[in-house]
C-alpha cells in the first residue's frame, strides 16, 4: 500500500485501486502505484483475477498534461500497460467518472470493462493537439471499426457508459454505486466461465472489413478539411487509423508512438495544452480567498429582451435556472421571446433537445414589462442600449426596487462600470458580466471588477461562469475592458491599411491563413456596414460604402459582392470606394507589401495592446489575456491567443516590427514598457 495505490484481496480477487486527486492521472506516482500493484497480484497466488478501480471523482482522467514536454520519468506508461497485457490473471476495470485518453487506453488494454451508468469514455487527446499515444488509436478502430473511430478520436467526444456499451467500448454496466462490488462479481463470472478472454490486439475483423478501402480515409478527409484546418492532430490520426487498418498491430503502435511524438514536440499542441491550463488558471484571483463566501443565484432578472439579453437569459434557462425577462413594450417583449423560441426550435430540429424540453426551457422564462418583477430577485443583469446616461437611469430605478445583497450586473462591452455602480446606493453589489454574442454560444464572460465591487460578488460571478458554462476572465475597469480593447487596433489597422494599397482581400487572406474564420473585411460585411461608427461627424469609409448603399451582406454587398449563396467575390465597386476615400485622406500608396508585414501591422498592435492590458493591471496575467481572444475573438486556439503566439514570435522580433512601423505611420506603434523590458531580458509574457 502507497498513498495512492491500495491492494486488498476478496475471496480471490485481486482489488488495485488507486487514489490520486484531483482526477486520477497517470502521472509518475500514479504509474508507479499501478506497477507495484499490479507485479504483488502477479506474485500472489491467491490471486485469479484483478479489479482496477479508482478513488475520488473519476476513473483515470488521462496522461498527466503537465508531464508532457519534460523529462520523462520512469515507469513509463507502456511498462504499465506491457504488465497488464503480458500478465496472466484477466484485468477488469472498473469505470466511474470520465475515463479519457490514457485513462481510456488503460481501460482498454484490460481484458474487460465494466462501467456505471453515468460513467463517460473517450479519447480527448486531438483537443489538447495529441493523439492517443498509448495503443488508443489501434485498439479503438478494433472494437467499433475505422469509420467510427475516425470520428470518435478526431472529434474527441466522450460517449455515455450506455452508448458505450451498445459501442462495445465497455462489456458490461455495473449499478450505480455498486462499481467494486458489481466489478469483483463479474470478475468472478469470468473465472467461473473460464473462457479465454481475447485481448483487443487480437480482434482483426472490423479492420480487416475495411482494408483495401482508402476512400474510406479520403471521404473523411474531404468532409472534415474545414473544421480540421490550421490544427496538426487530426490529419496524424487519421494517419494512425489508416495504419490499424493497413499494417499489424506491432507496425500500427509503432507508427502511432513517432505520429505522437511528432505532436507533442509541436508549438500548435504546447498551445492547446496552455490553453487547457489556461481555462483553468483564469478563475484563480489571487486576492479573493477561497472561502469567499458564495451568493445563492437561484433567479435572475434580465432587462433588454433584444438580441443580447435574449442569448443571456437562455444561458440561465439552459441549466434551469428561471429568468424575469424585462421590455418597456409588449411588441419588443414577444419580438424577443420569439427570438429566443426560434433558437431553441432550430435546436430541436437538430436533434439536441425534444420539443418537450423547448416548452421547458421556455416556460422558465416570465416576460414582465415593468422593472417591480426585478424585486425578490438575486441576480438582475442590465443588457439596455449601450448609453451611459441610459444605463445610469436604468440603475438608479433597480436600486429602488432590487432586493438588499442582489447583484445588479451590467452587460456594458466598453462603459465605465464605476460610473454605472455610483448611480446606485450600493456599488459593492455592482459588477459587469460581458458576455459575447451570440451570448448563448461564445464562452467567455468578462467578469469586470469596479473599485468598490465586493470579493464575494466577484467569487459569485466567476462561480456562476462555469455553472452556465462560460469561461470567466476577470477584468478591471478600462474602456473595452480585455477582449474588444485588444482587438480593436486590429481592425483600426485593418481600415489603414486598406487605404495604402493591399486591398481587403489581401489582408482577409493573411488573417485566414493565420487561422481566423472570416477576416475583418468579410466580418464587417457580415455584421453590416452601417453598425459599427453608426452617427460619425466627419465622412469615412464605412460612411461612403453606406452612401453608396453598400449595407454588406445584407445589402448589395459591401467590401464584397455576394451572390444569391452569399459566396463572397472581389468587388470593383468596393475598391473604386476604397480609392477614392483614400485619395480623399490624401493617403500615400506603400510598396507591395509581403503577407508577413501585413500580418505584423494587423497584430503585433494587438500584442502591444495587450501588454498594455498587463502592465495597466487590467487582466491578471498573459493567459487571461489569451483565454478572452480566444474565446471571444474566435482567436485561433492553436496559435494559444495573442500573448502565447508572441512568445513562439520572439518578444525582439515584435518590439523591432513596432519600432519600424513607429517610424513610418506613428506613435500609436510605440511598442509598451512591459514589453520593451520582456524582449530586452530575454524573457516572454510568462
Ligand atoms: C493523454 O492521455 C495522452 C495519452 O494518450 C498518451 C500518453 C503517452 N493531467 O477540469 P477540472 C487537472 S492526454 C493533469 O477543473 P472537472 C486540472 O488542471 C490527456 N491535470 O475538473 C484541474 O487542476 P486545478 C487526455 C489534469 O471535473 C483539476 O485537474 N485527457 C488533467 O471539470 C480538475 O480539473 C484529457 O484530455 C490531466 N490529464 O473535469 C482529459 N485533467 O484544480 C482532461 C485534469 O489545479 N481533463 N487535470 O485547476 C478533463 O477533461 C477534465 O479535467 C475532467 C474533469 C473531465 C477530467
């Protein structure tokens, strides 16, 4: 017995369970627990068979990721896994919780597996930019067939211990907190019956059906390029499966180990890796103690029934959380509510919820058109129009009404939420909750701290993130808070730059390649041309495409022409505009300019931003800064956010690229302190 490893022997069979909190992972002391197990039960004679099993919230969650790019540590994982299957008693284990990646693989180079039923199984290693390096790749497709385990391992999806079973992917379903008691009975049925037990090496008839069929390989491809695009793990898998078909198993594992080690020494895995770190690390506030005491959000009010409040108030509904839902008219109120019925139906229609659960989710909803439904409640989140003078009336008259330790939220995306909170009687209870749109989807939540915000508004803010499954990062007061302030000279540079000769097409193509969904241009028209700088005093360009008619996607198109599949084309008319707004400006033409200056003038401003955003004290750390552009911004997860690509950059490089465009367009390139000091030290954002 370790700390971690605990043997017992009943009636002959052998219990290996392991304890390691948090979640089980098979980090050094782990391994060695499971070695020194499983070699006593080989030893022990008493011994015919061998139930592992785990401690604590789950089965084995996977490899230890913080293991990964260090100096491995014996046993390794394989040693582990050799003792298992070279082994002559029959290996059982018994899953609760999530077994995943190396978890999984341990799980399946058992000889059985028994789950209960609220268990989850899968391979999640293509999220963290891996593959499933420990024989997952060869024994899965053995079990539910290349085409399954194509779209199981590259997905990552777990799957629920009934599926599983129905999947082959466990052999049996224990009763739901009779794990042990249920694993050491079927242990016992399997001596008893004492046939052999065939290890999944051996099971060749799912791949030997698909050998001699690549288009099985190549249709996949075909279907998944675009969502597979920018990131390495996929293709290596799909490489791994091929190799289950087409080669043995020896082979097949050692075409997995060099495709695994080829992903985990890539910058594109260390990011994801950072990131999986990173969505952790961003709800740890170093000056709010842990037993800050929590605020029960058991209802919440919402004001604004428009596109915003609608995708705020399903996110409490979403997790059956009821919402007062407030409009100043009848006809906004059931726009609104019309709104949010469309979006569940759509999900109805595909398959994600019963019409039943859209009545559900619906019915939590209680549409009111006055602020005195807001009294009794514990959260009310403001999602009016973006006005300071407006936001502050709608505060003072919540103050009136909502009850004494309600939080009064603003969804403000660039206000200042001191000036907001001092509008009421109680700043302590003010706080911003910026959400993302559509705020049903996007996963960040800036949680914005005022001066006078108290730490267990904060603690509840940040708590309340994760139960309606949002990441939280945590900002100060500035205007545009982290994620827009940080991305806002990409677009100011994006509009300069136009007008010195790359055309929009161009500079969409660099920020695609990078590895953004759509580039600024194709953004602006899709968001519509007359949104953003809405009421502007002097003429720019968005105001001439407007002029012009050119509304974006909507409306004759705008940087580019659409066709009735809303398929984007260069436009004539867009770069005429383009021309003579700049000849107006009287802008010089730069010199043809290669994709990587166009990629420095579009984001080395974003990293200086950003740096600015540190050493201000806005966002705590580099990776909450990372964390919001990433999922705010759709920032490219495999580049890590802005801050971690500045590091794979070099921080020299960055401040030498501002330096040069200070001399040629401005002061605003004047690369920030903090970053002039990280390069001149040799250092990165840490
Ligand atoms: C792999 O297995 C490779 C192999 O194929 C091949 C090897 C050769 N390692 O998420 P939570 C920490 S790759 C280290 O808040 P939950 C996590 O950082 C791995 N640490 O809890 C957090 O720490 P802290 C494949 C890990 O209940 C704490 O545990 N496996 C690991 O919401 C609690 O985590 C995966 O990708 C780990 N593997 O969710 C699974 N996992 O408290 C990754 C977690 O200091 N893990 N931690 O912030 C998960 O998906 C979720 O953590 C899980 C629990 C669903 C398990």
């Amino acid at each position: 017995m370790t700390d971690i490893a605990h043997f017992t022997v009943e009636d002959g069979i052998g219990v290996l369970k392991i304890d390691s909190p948090p979640v089980n992972a098979l980090g050094v002391n782990v391994r060695k627990g499971l070695q020194e197990g499983f070699r006593r039960f080989a030893a022990d004679s008493t011994v015919q068979a061998i139930v592992l099993i785990c401690g604590g919230r789950t089965f084995f969650a996977g490899a230890d990721i913080s293991e990964f790019g260090k100096p491995p540590q014996g046993p390794g994982l394989q040693e582990v896994f050799d003792l298992i299957e070279a082994g002559a008693k029959p290996v059982i284990a018994a899953i609760h919780g999530t077994a995943l990646g190396g978890g999984y693989e341990l799980a399946l180079i058992c000889h059985a597996r028994i789950a209960v039923p609220s268990a989850k199984v899968g391979l999640p290693e293509v999220n963290l930019g891996l593959l499933p390096g420990a024989g997952g790749t060869q024994r899965l497709p053995r079990i539910v067939g290349p085409e399954l385990a194509l779209d199981l391992i590259t997905s990552g999806r777990p799957v629920g211990a009934k599926q599983a079973l129905a999947m082959g992917m466990v052999d049996a379903l224990a009763e739901e907190g009779r794990l042990r008691e249920d694993a050491i009975a079927f242990a016992r049925k399997l001596i008893a019956e004492g046939r052999p037990l065939p290890r999944v090496r051996d099971r060749q008839d799912k791949v030997e059906a698909a050998r001699g069929k690549p288009e099985i390989f190549s249709k996949f491809r075909q279907q998944q390029a675009r969502t597979f695009r920018g990131f390495k793990a996929p293709e290596n898998i799909i490489k791994c499966i091929e190799a289950a078909v087409d080669l043995d198993f020896d082979a097949g594992m050692k075409r997995e180990a060099e495709l695994f080690r080829e992903l985990v020494t890539s910058t594109e895995s260390a990011a994801q890796r950072y990131v999986f770190f990173g969505e952790r690390e961003t709800s740890k506030i170093p000056d709010i103690a842990p037993d800050t005491p929590i605020l029960p959000i058991r209802t919440v009010g919402v004001i604004g029934a428009g596109t915003m409040g609608g995708g705020i108030s399903m996110n409490f509904v979403n997790v059956g959380i009821p919402v007062t839902l407030v409009e100043m008219s009848q006809d906004a109120l059931d726009r609104g509510l019309g709104v949010i019925r469309k979006n569940y139906e759509a999900s109805a229609r595909r398959g994600k919820m019963t019409a039943a659960q859209v009545d559900e989710r619906m019915a939590l909803i209680t549409p009111s058109l006055g602020l005195d439904a807001l009294a009794h409640l514990d959260l009310v989140i403001e999602a009016v129009y973006e006005s300071m003078d407006v936001k502050k009336d709608v505060f003072g008259k919540v103050d009136q009404i909502a009850r004494p330790g309600a939080i009064l939220a603003t969804n403000t995306s660039y206000l200042d939420v001191n000036e907001i909170a001092a509008a009421t009687s109680r700043p302590e209870s003010v706080i911003g909750l910026h959400f993302f749109s559509p705020a049903n989807v996007m996963r960040l939540l800036e949680v914005v701290r005022g001066e006078k915000t108290d730490t267990s508004v904060i603690a509840t803010a940040m708590k309340l993130a994760k139960t309606i499954g949002k990441v939280p990062v945590l900002a100060r007061v500035c205007p545009g808070f982290i994620a827009n302030r940080l991305m806002t000279p990409r677009g100011r540079q994006a509009e300069a730059l136009v007008l010195q000769g790359p055309s929009p097409y161009d500079i969409d193509r660099v920020m695609y390649d990078y590895g953004f969904a759509v580039g600024p241009f194709q953004m602006s028209d899709i968001v519509g041309l007359d949104v953003i700088g809405r009421g502007a005093t002097e003429r720019t360009l968005r105001g001439d495409f407007v002029a012009a008619g050119r509304l974006g996607q909507k409306k004759n198109g705008g940087f580019y022409n659409y066709d009735e599949n809303r398929t984007p084309s260069p436009s004539p008319e867009a770069l005429a505009l383009i021309a003579d707004f700049a000849k107006h400006k009287g802008v010089a033409t730069l010199g043809a300019l290669a994709d990587a200056d166009i990629l420095a003038r579009l984001l080395y401003p974003v990293v200086n931003e950003g740096a600015k955003i540190l050493e201000e004290g806005i966002a705590l750390r580099a990776v909450d800064i990372d964390i919001a552009a990433i999922m705010g911004y759709n920032w490219p997860v495999y580049r890590g956010g802005p801050m971690f690509w500045a590091n794979t950059v070099g921080l020299p490089k960055i401040v030498e690229g501002l330096r040069k465009l200070e001399a040629r367009e401005g002061p605003a390139f004047a690369p920030a302190a903090l970053l002039v000091r990280l390069a001149h030290e040799g250092k990165g954002f840490a």
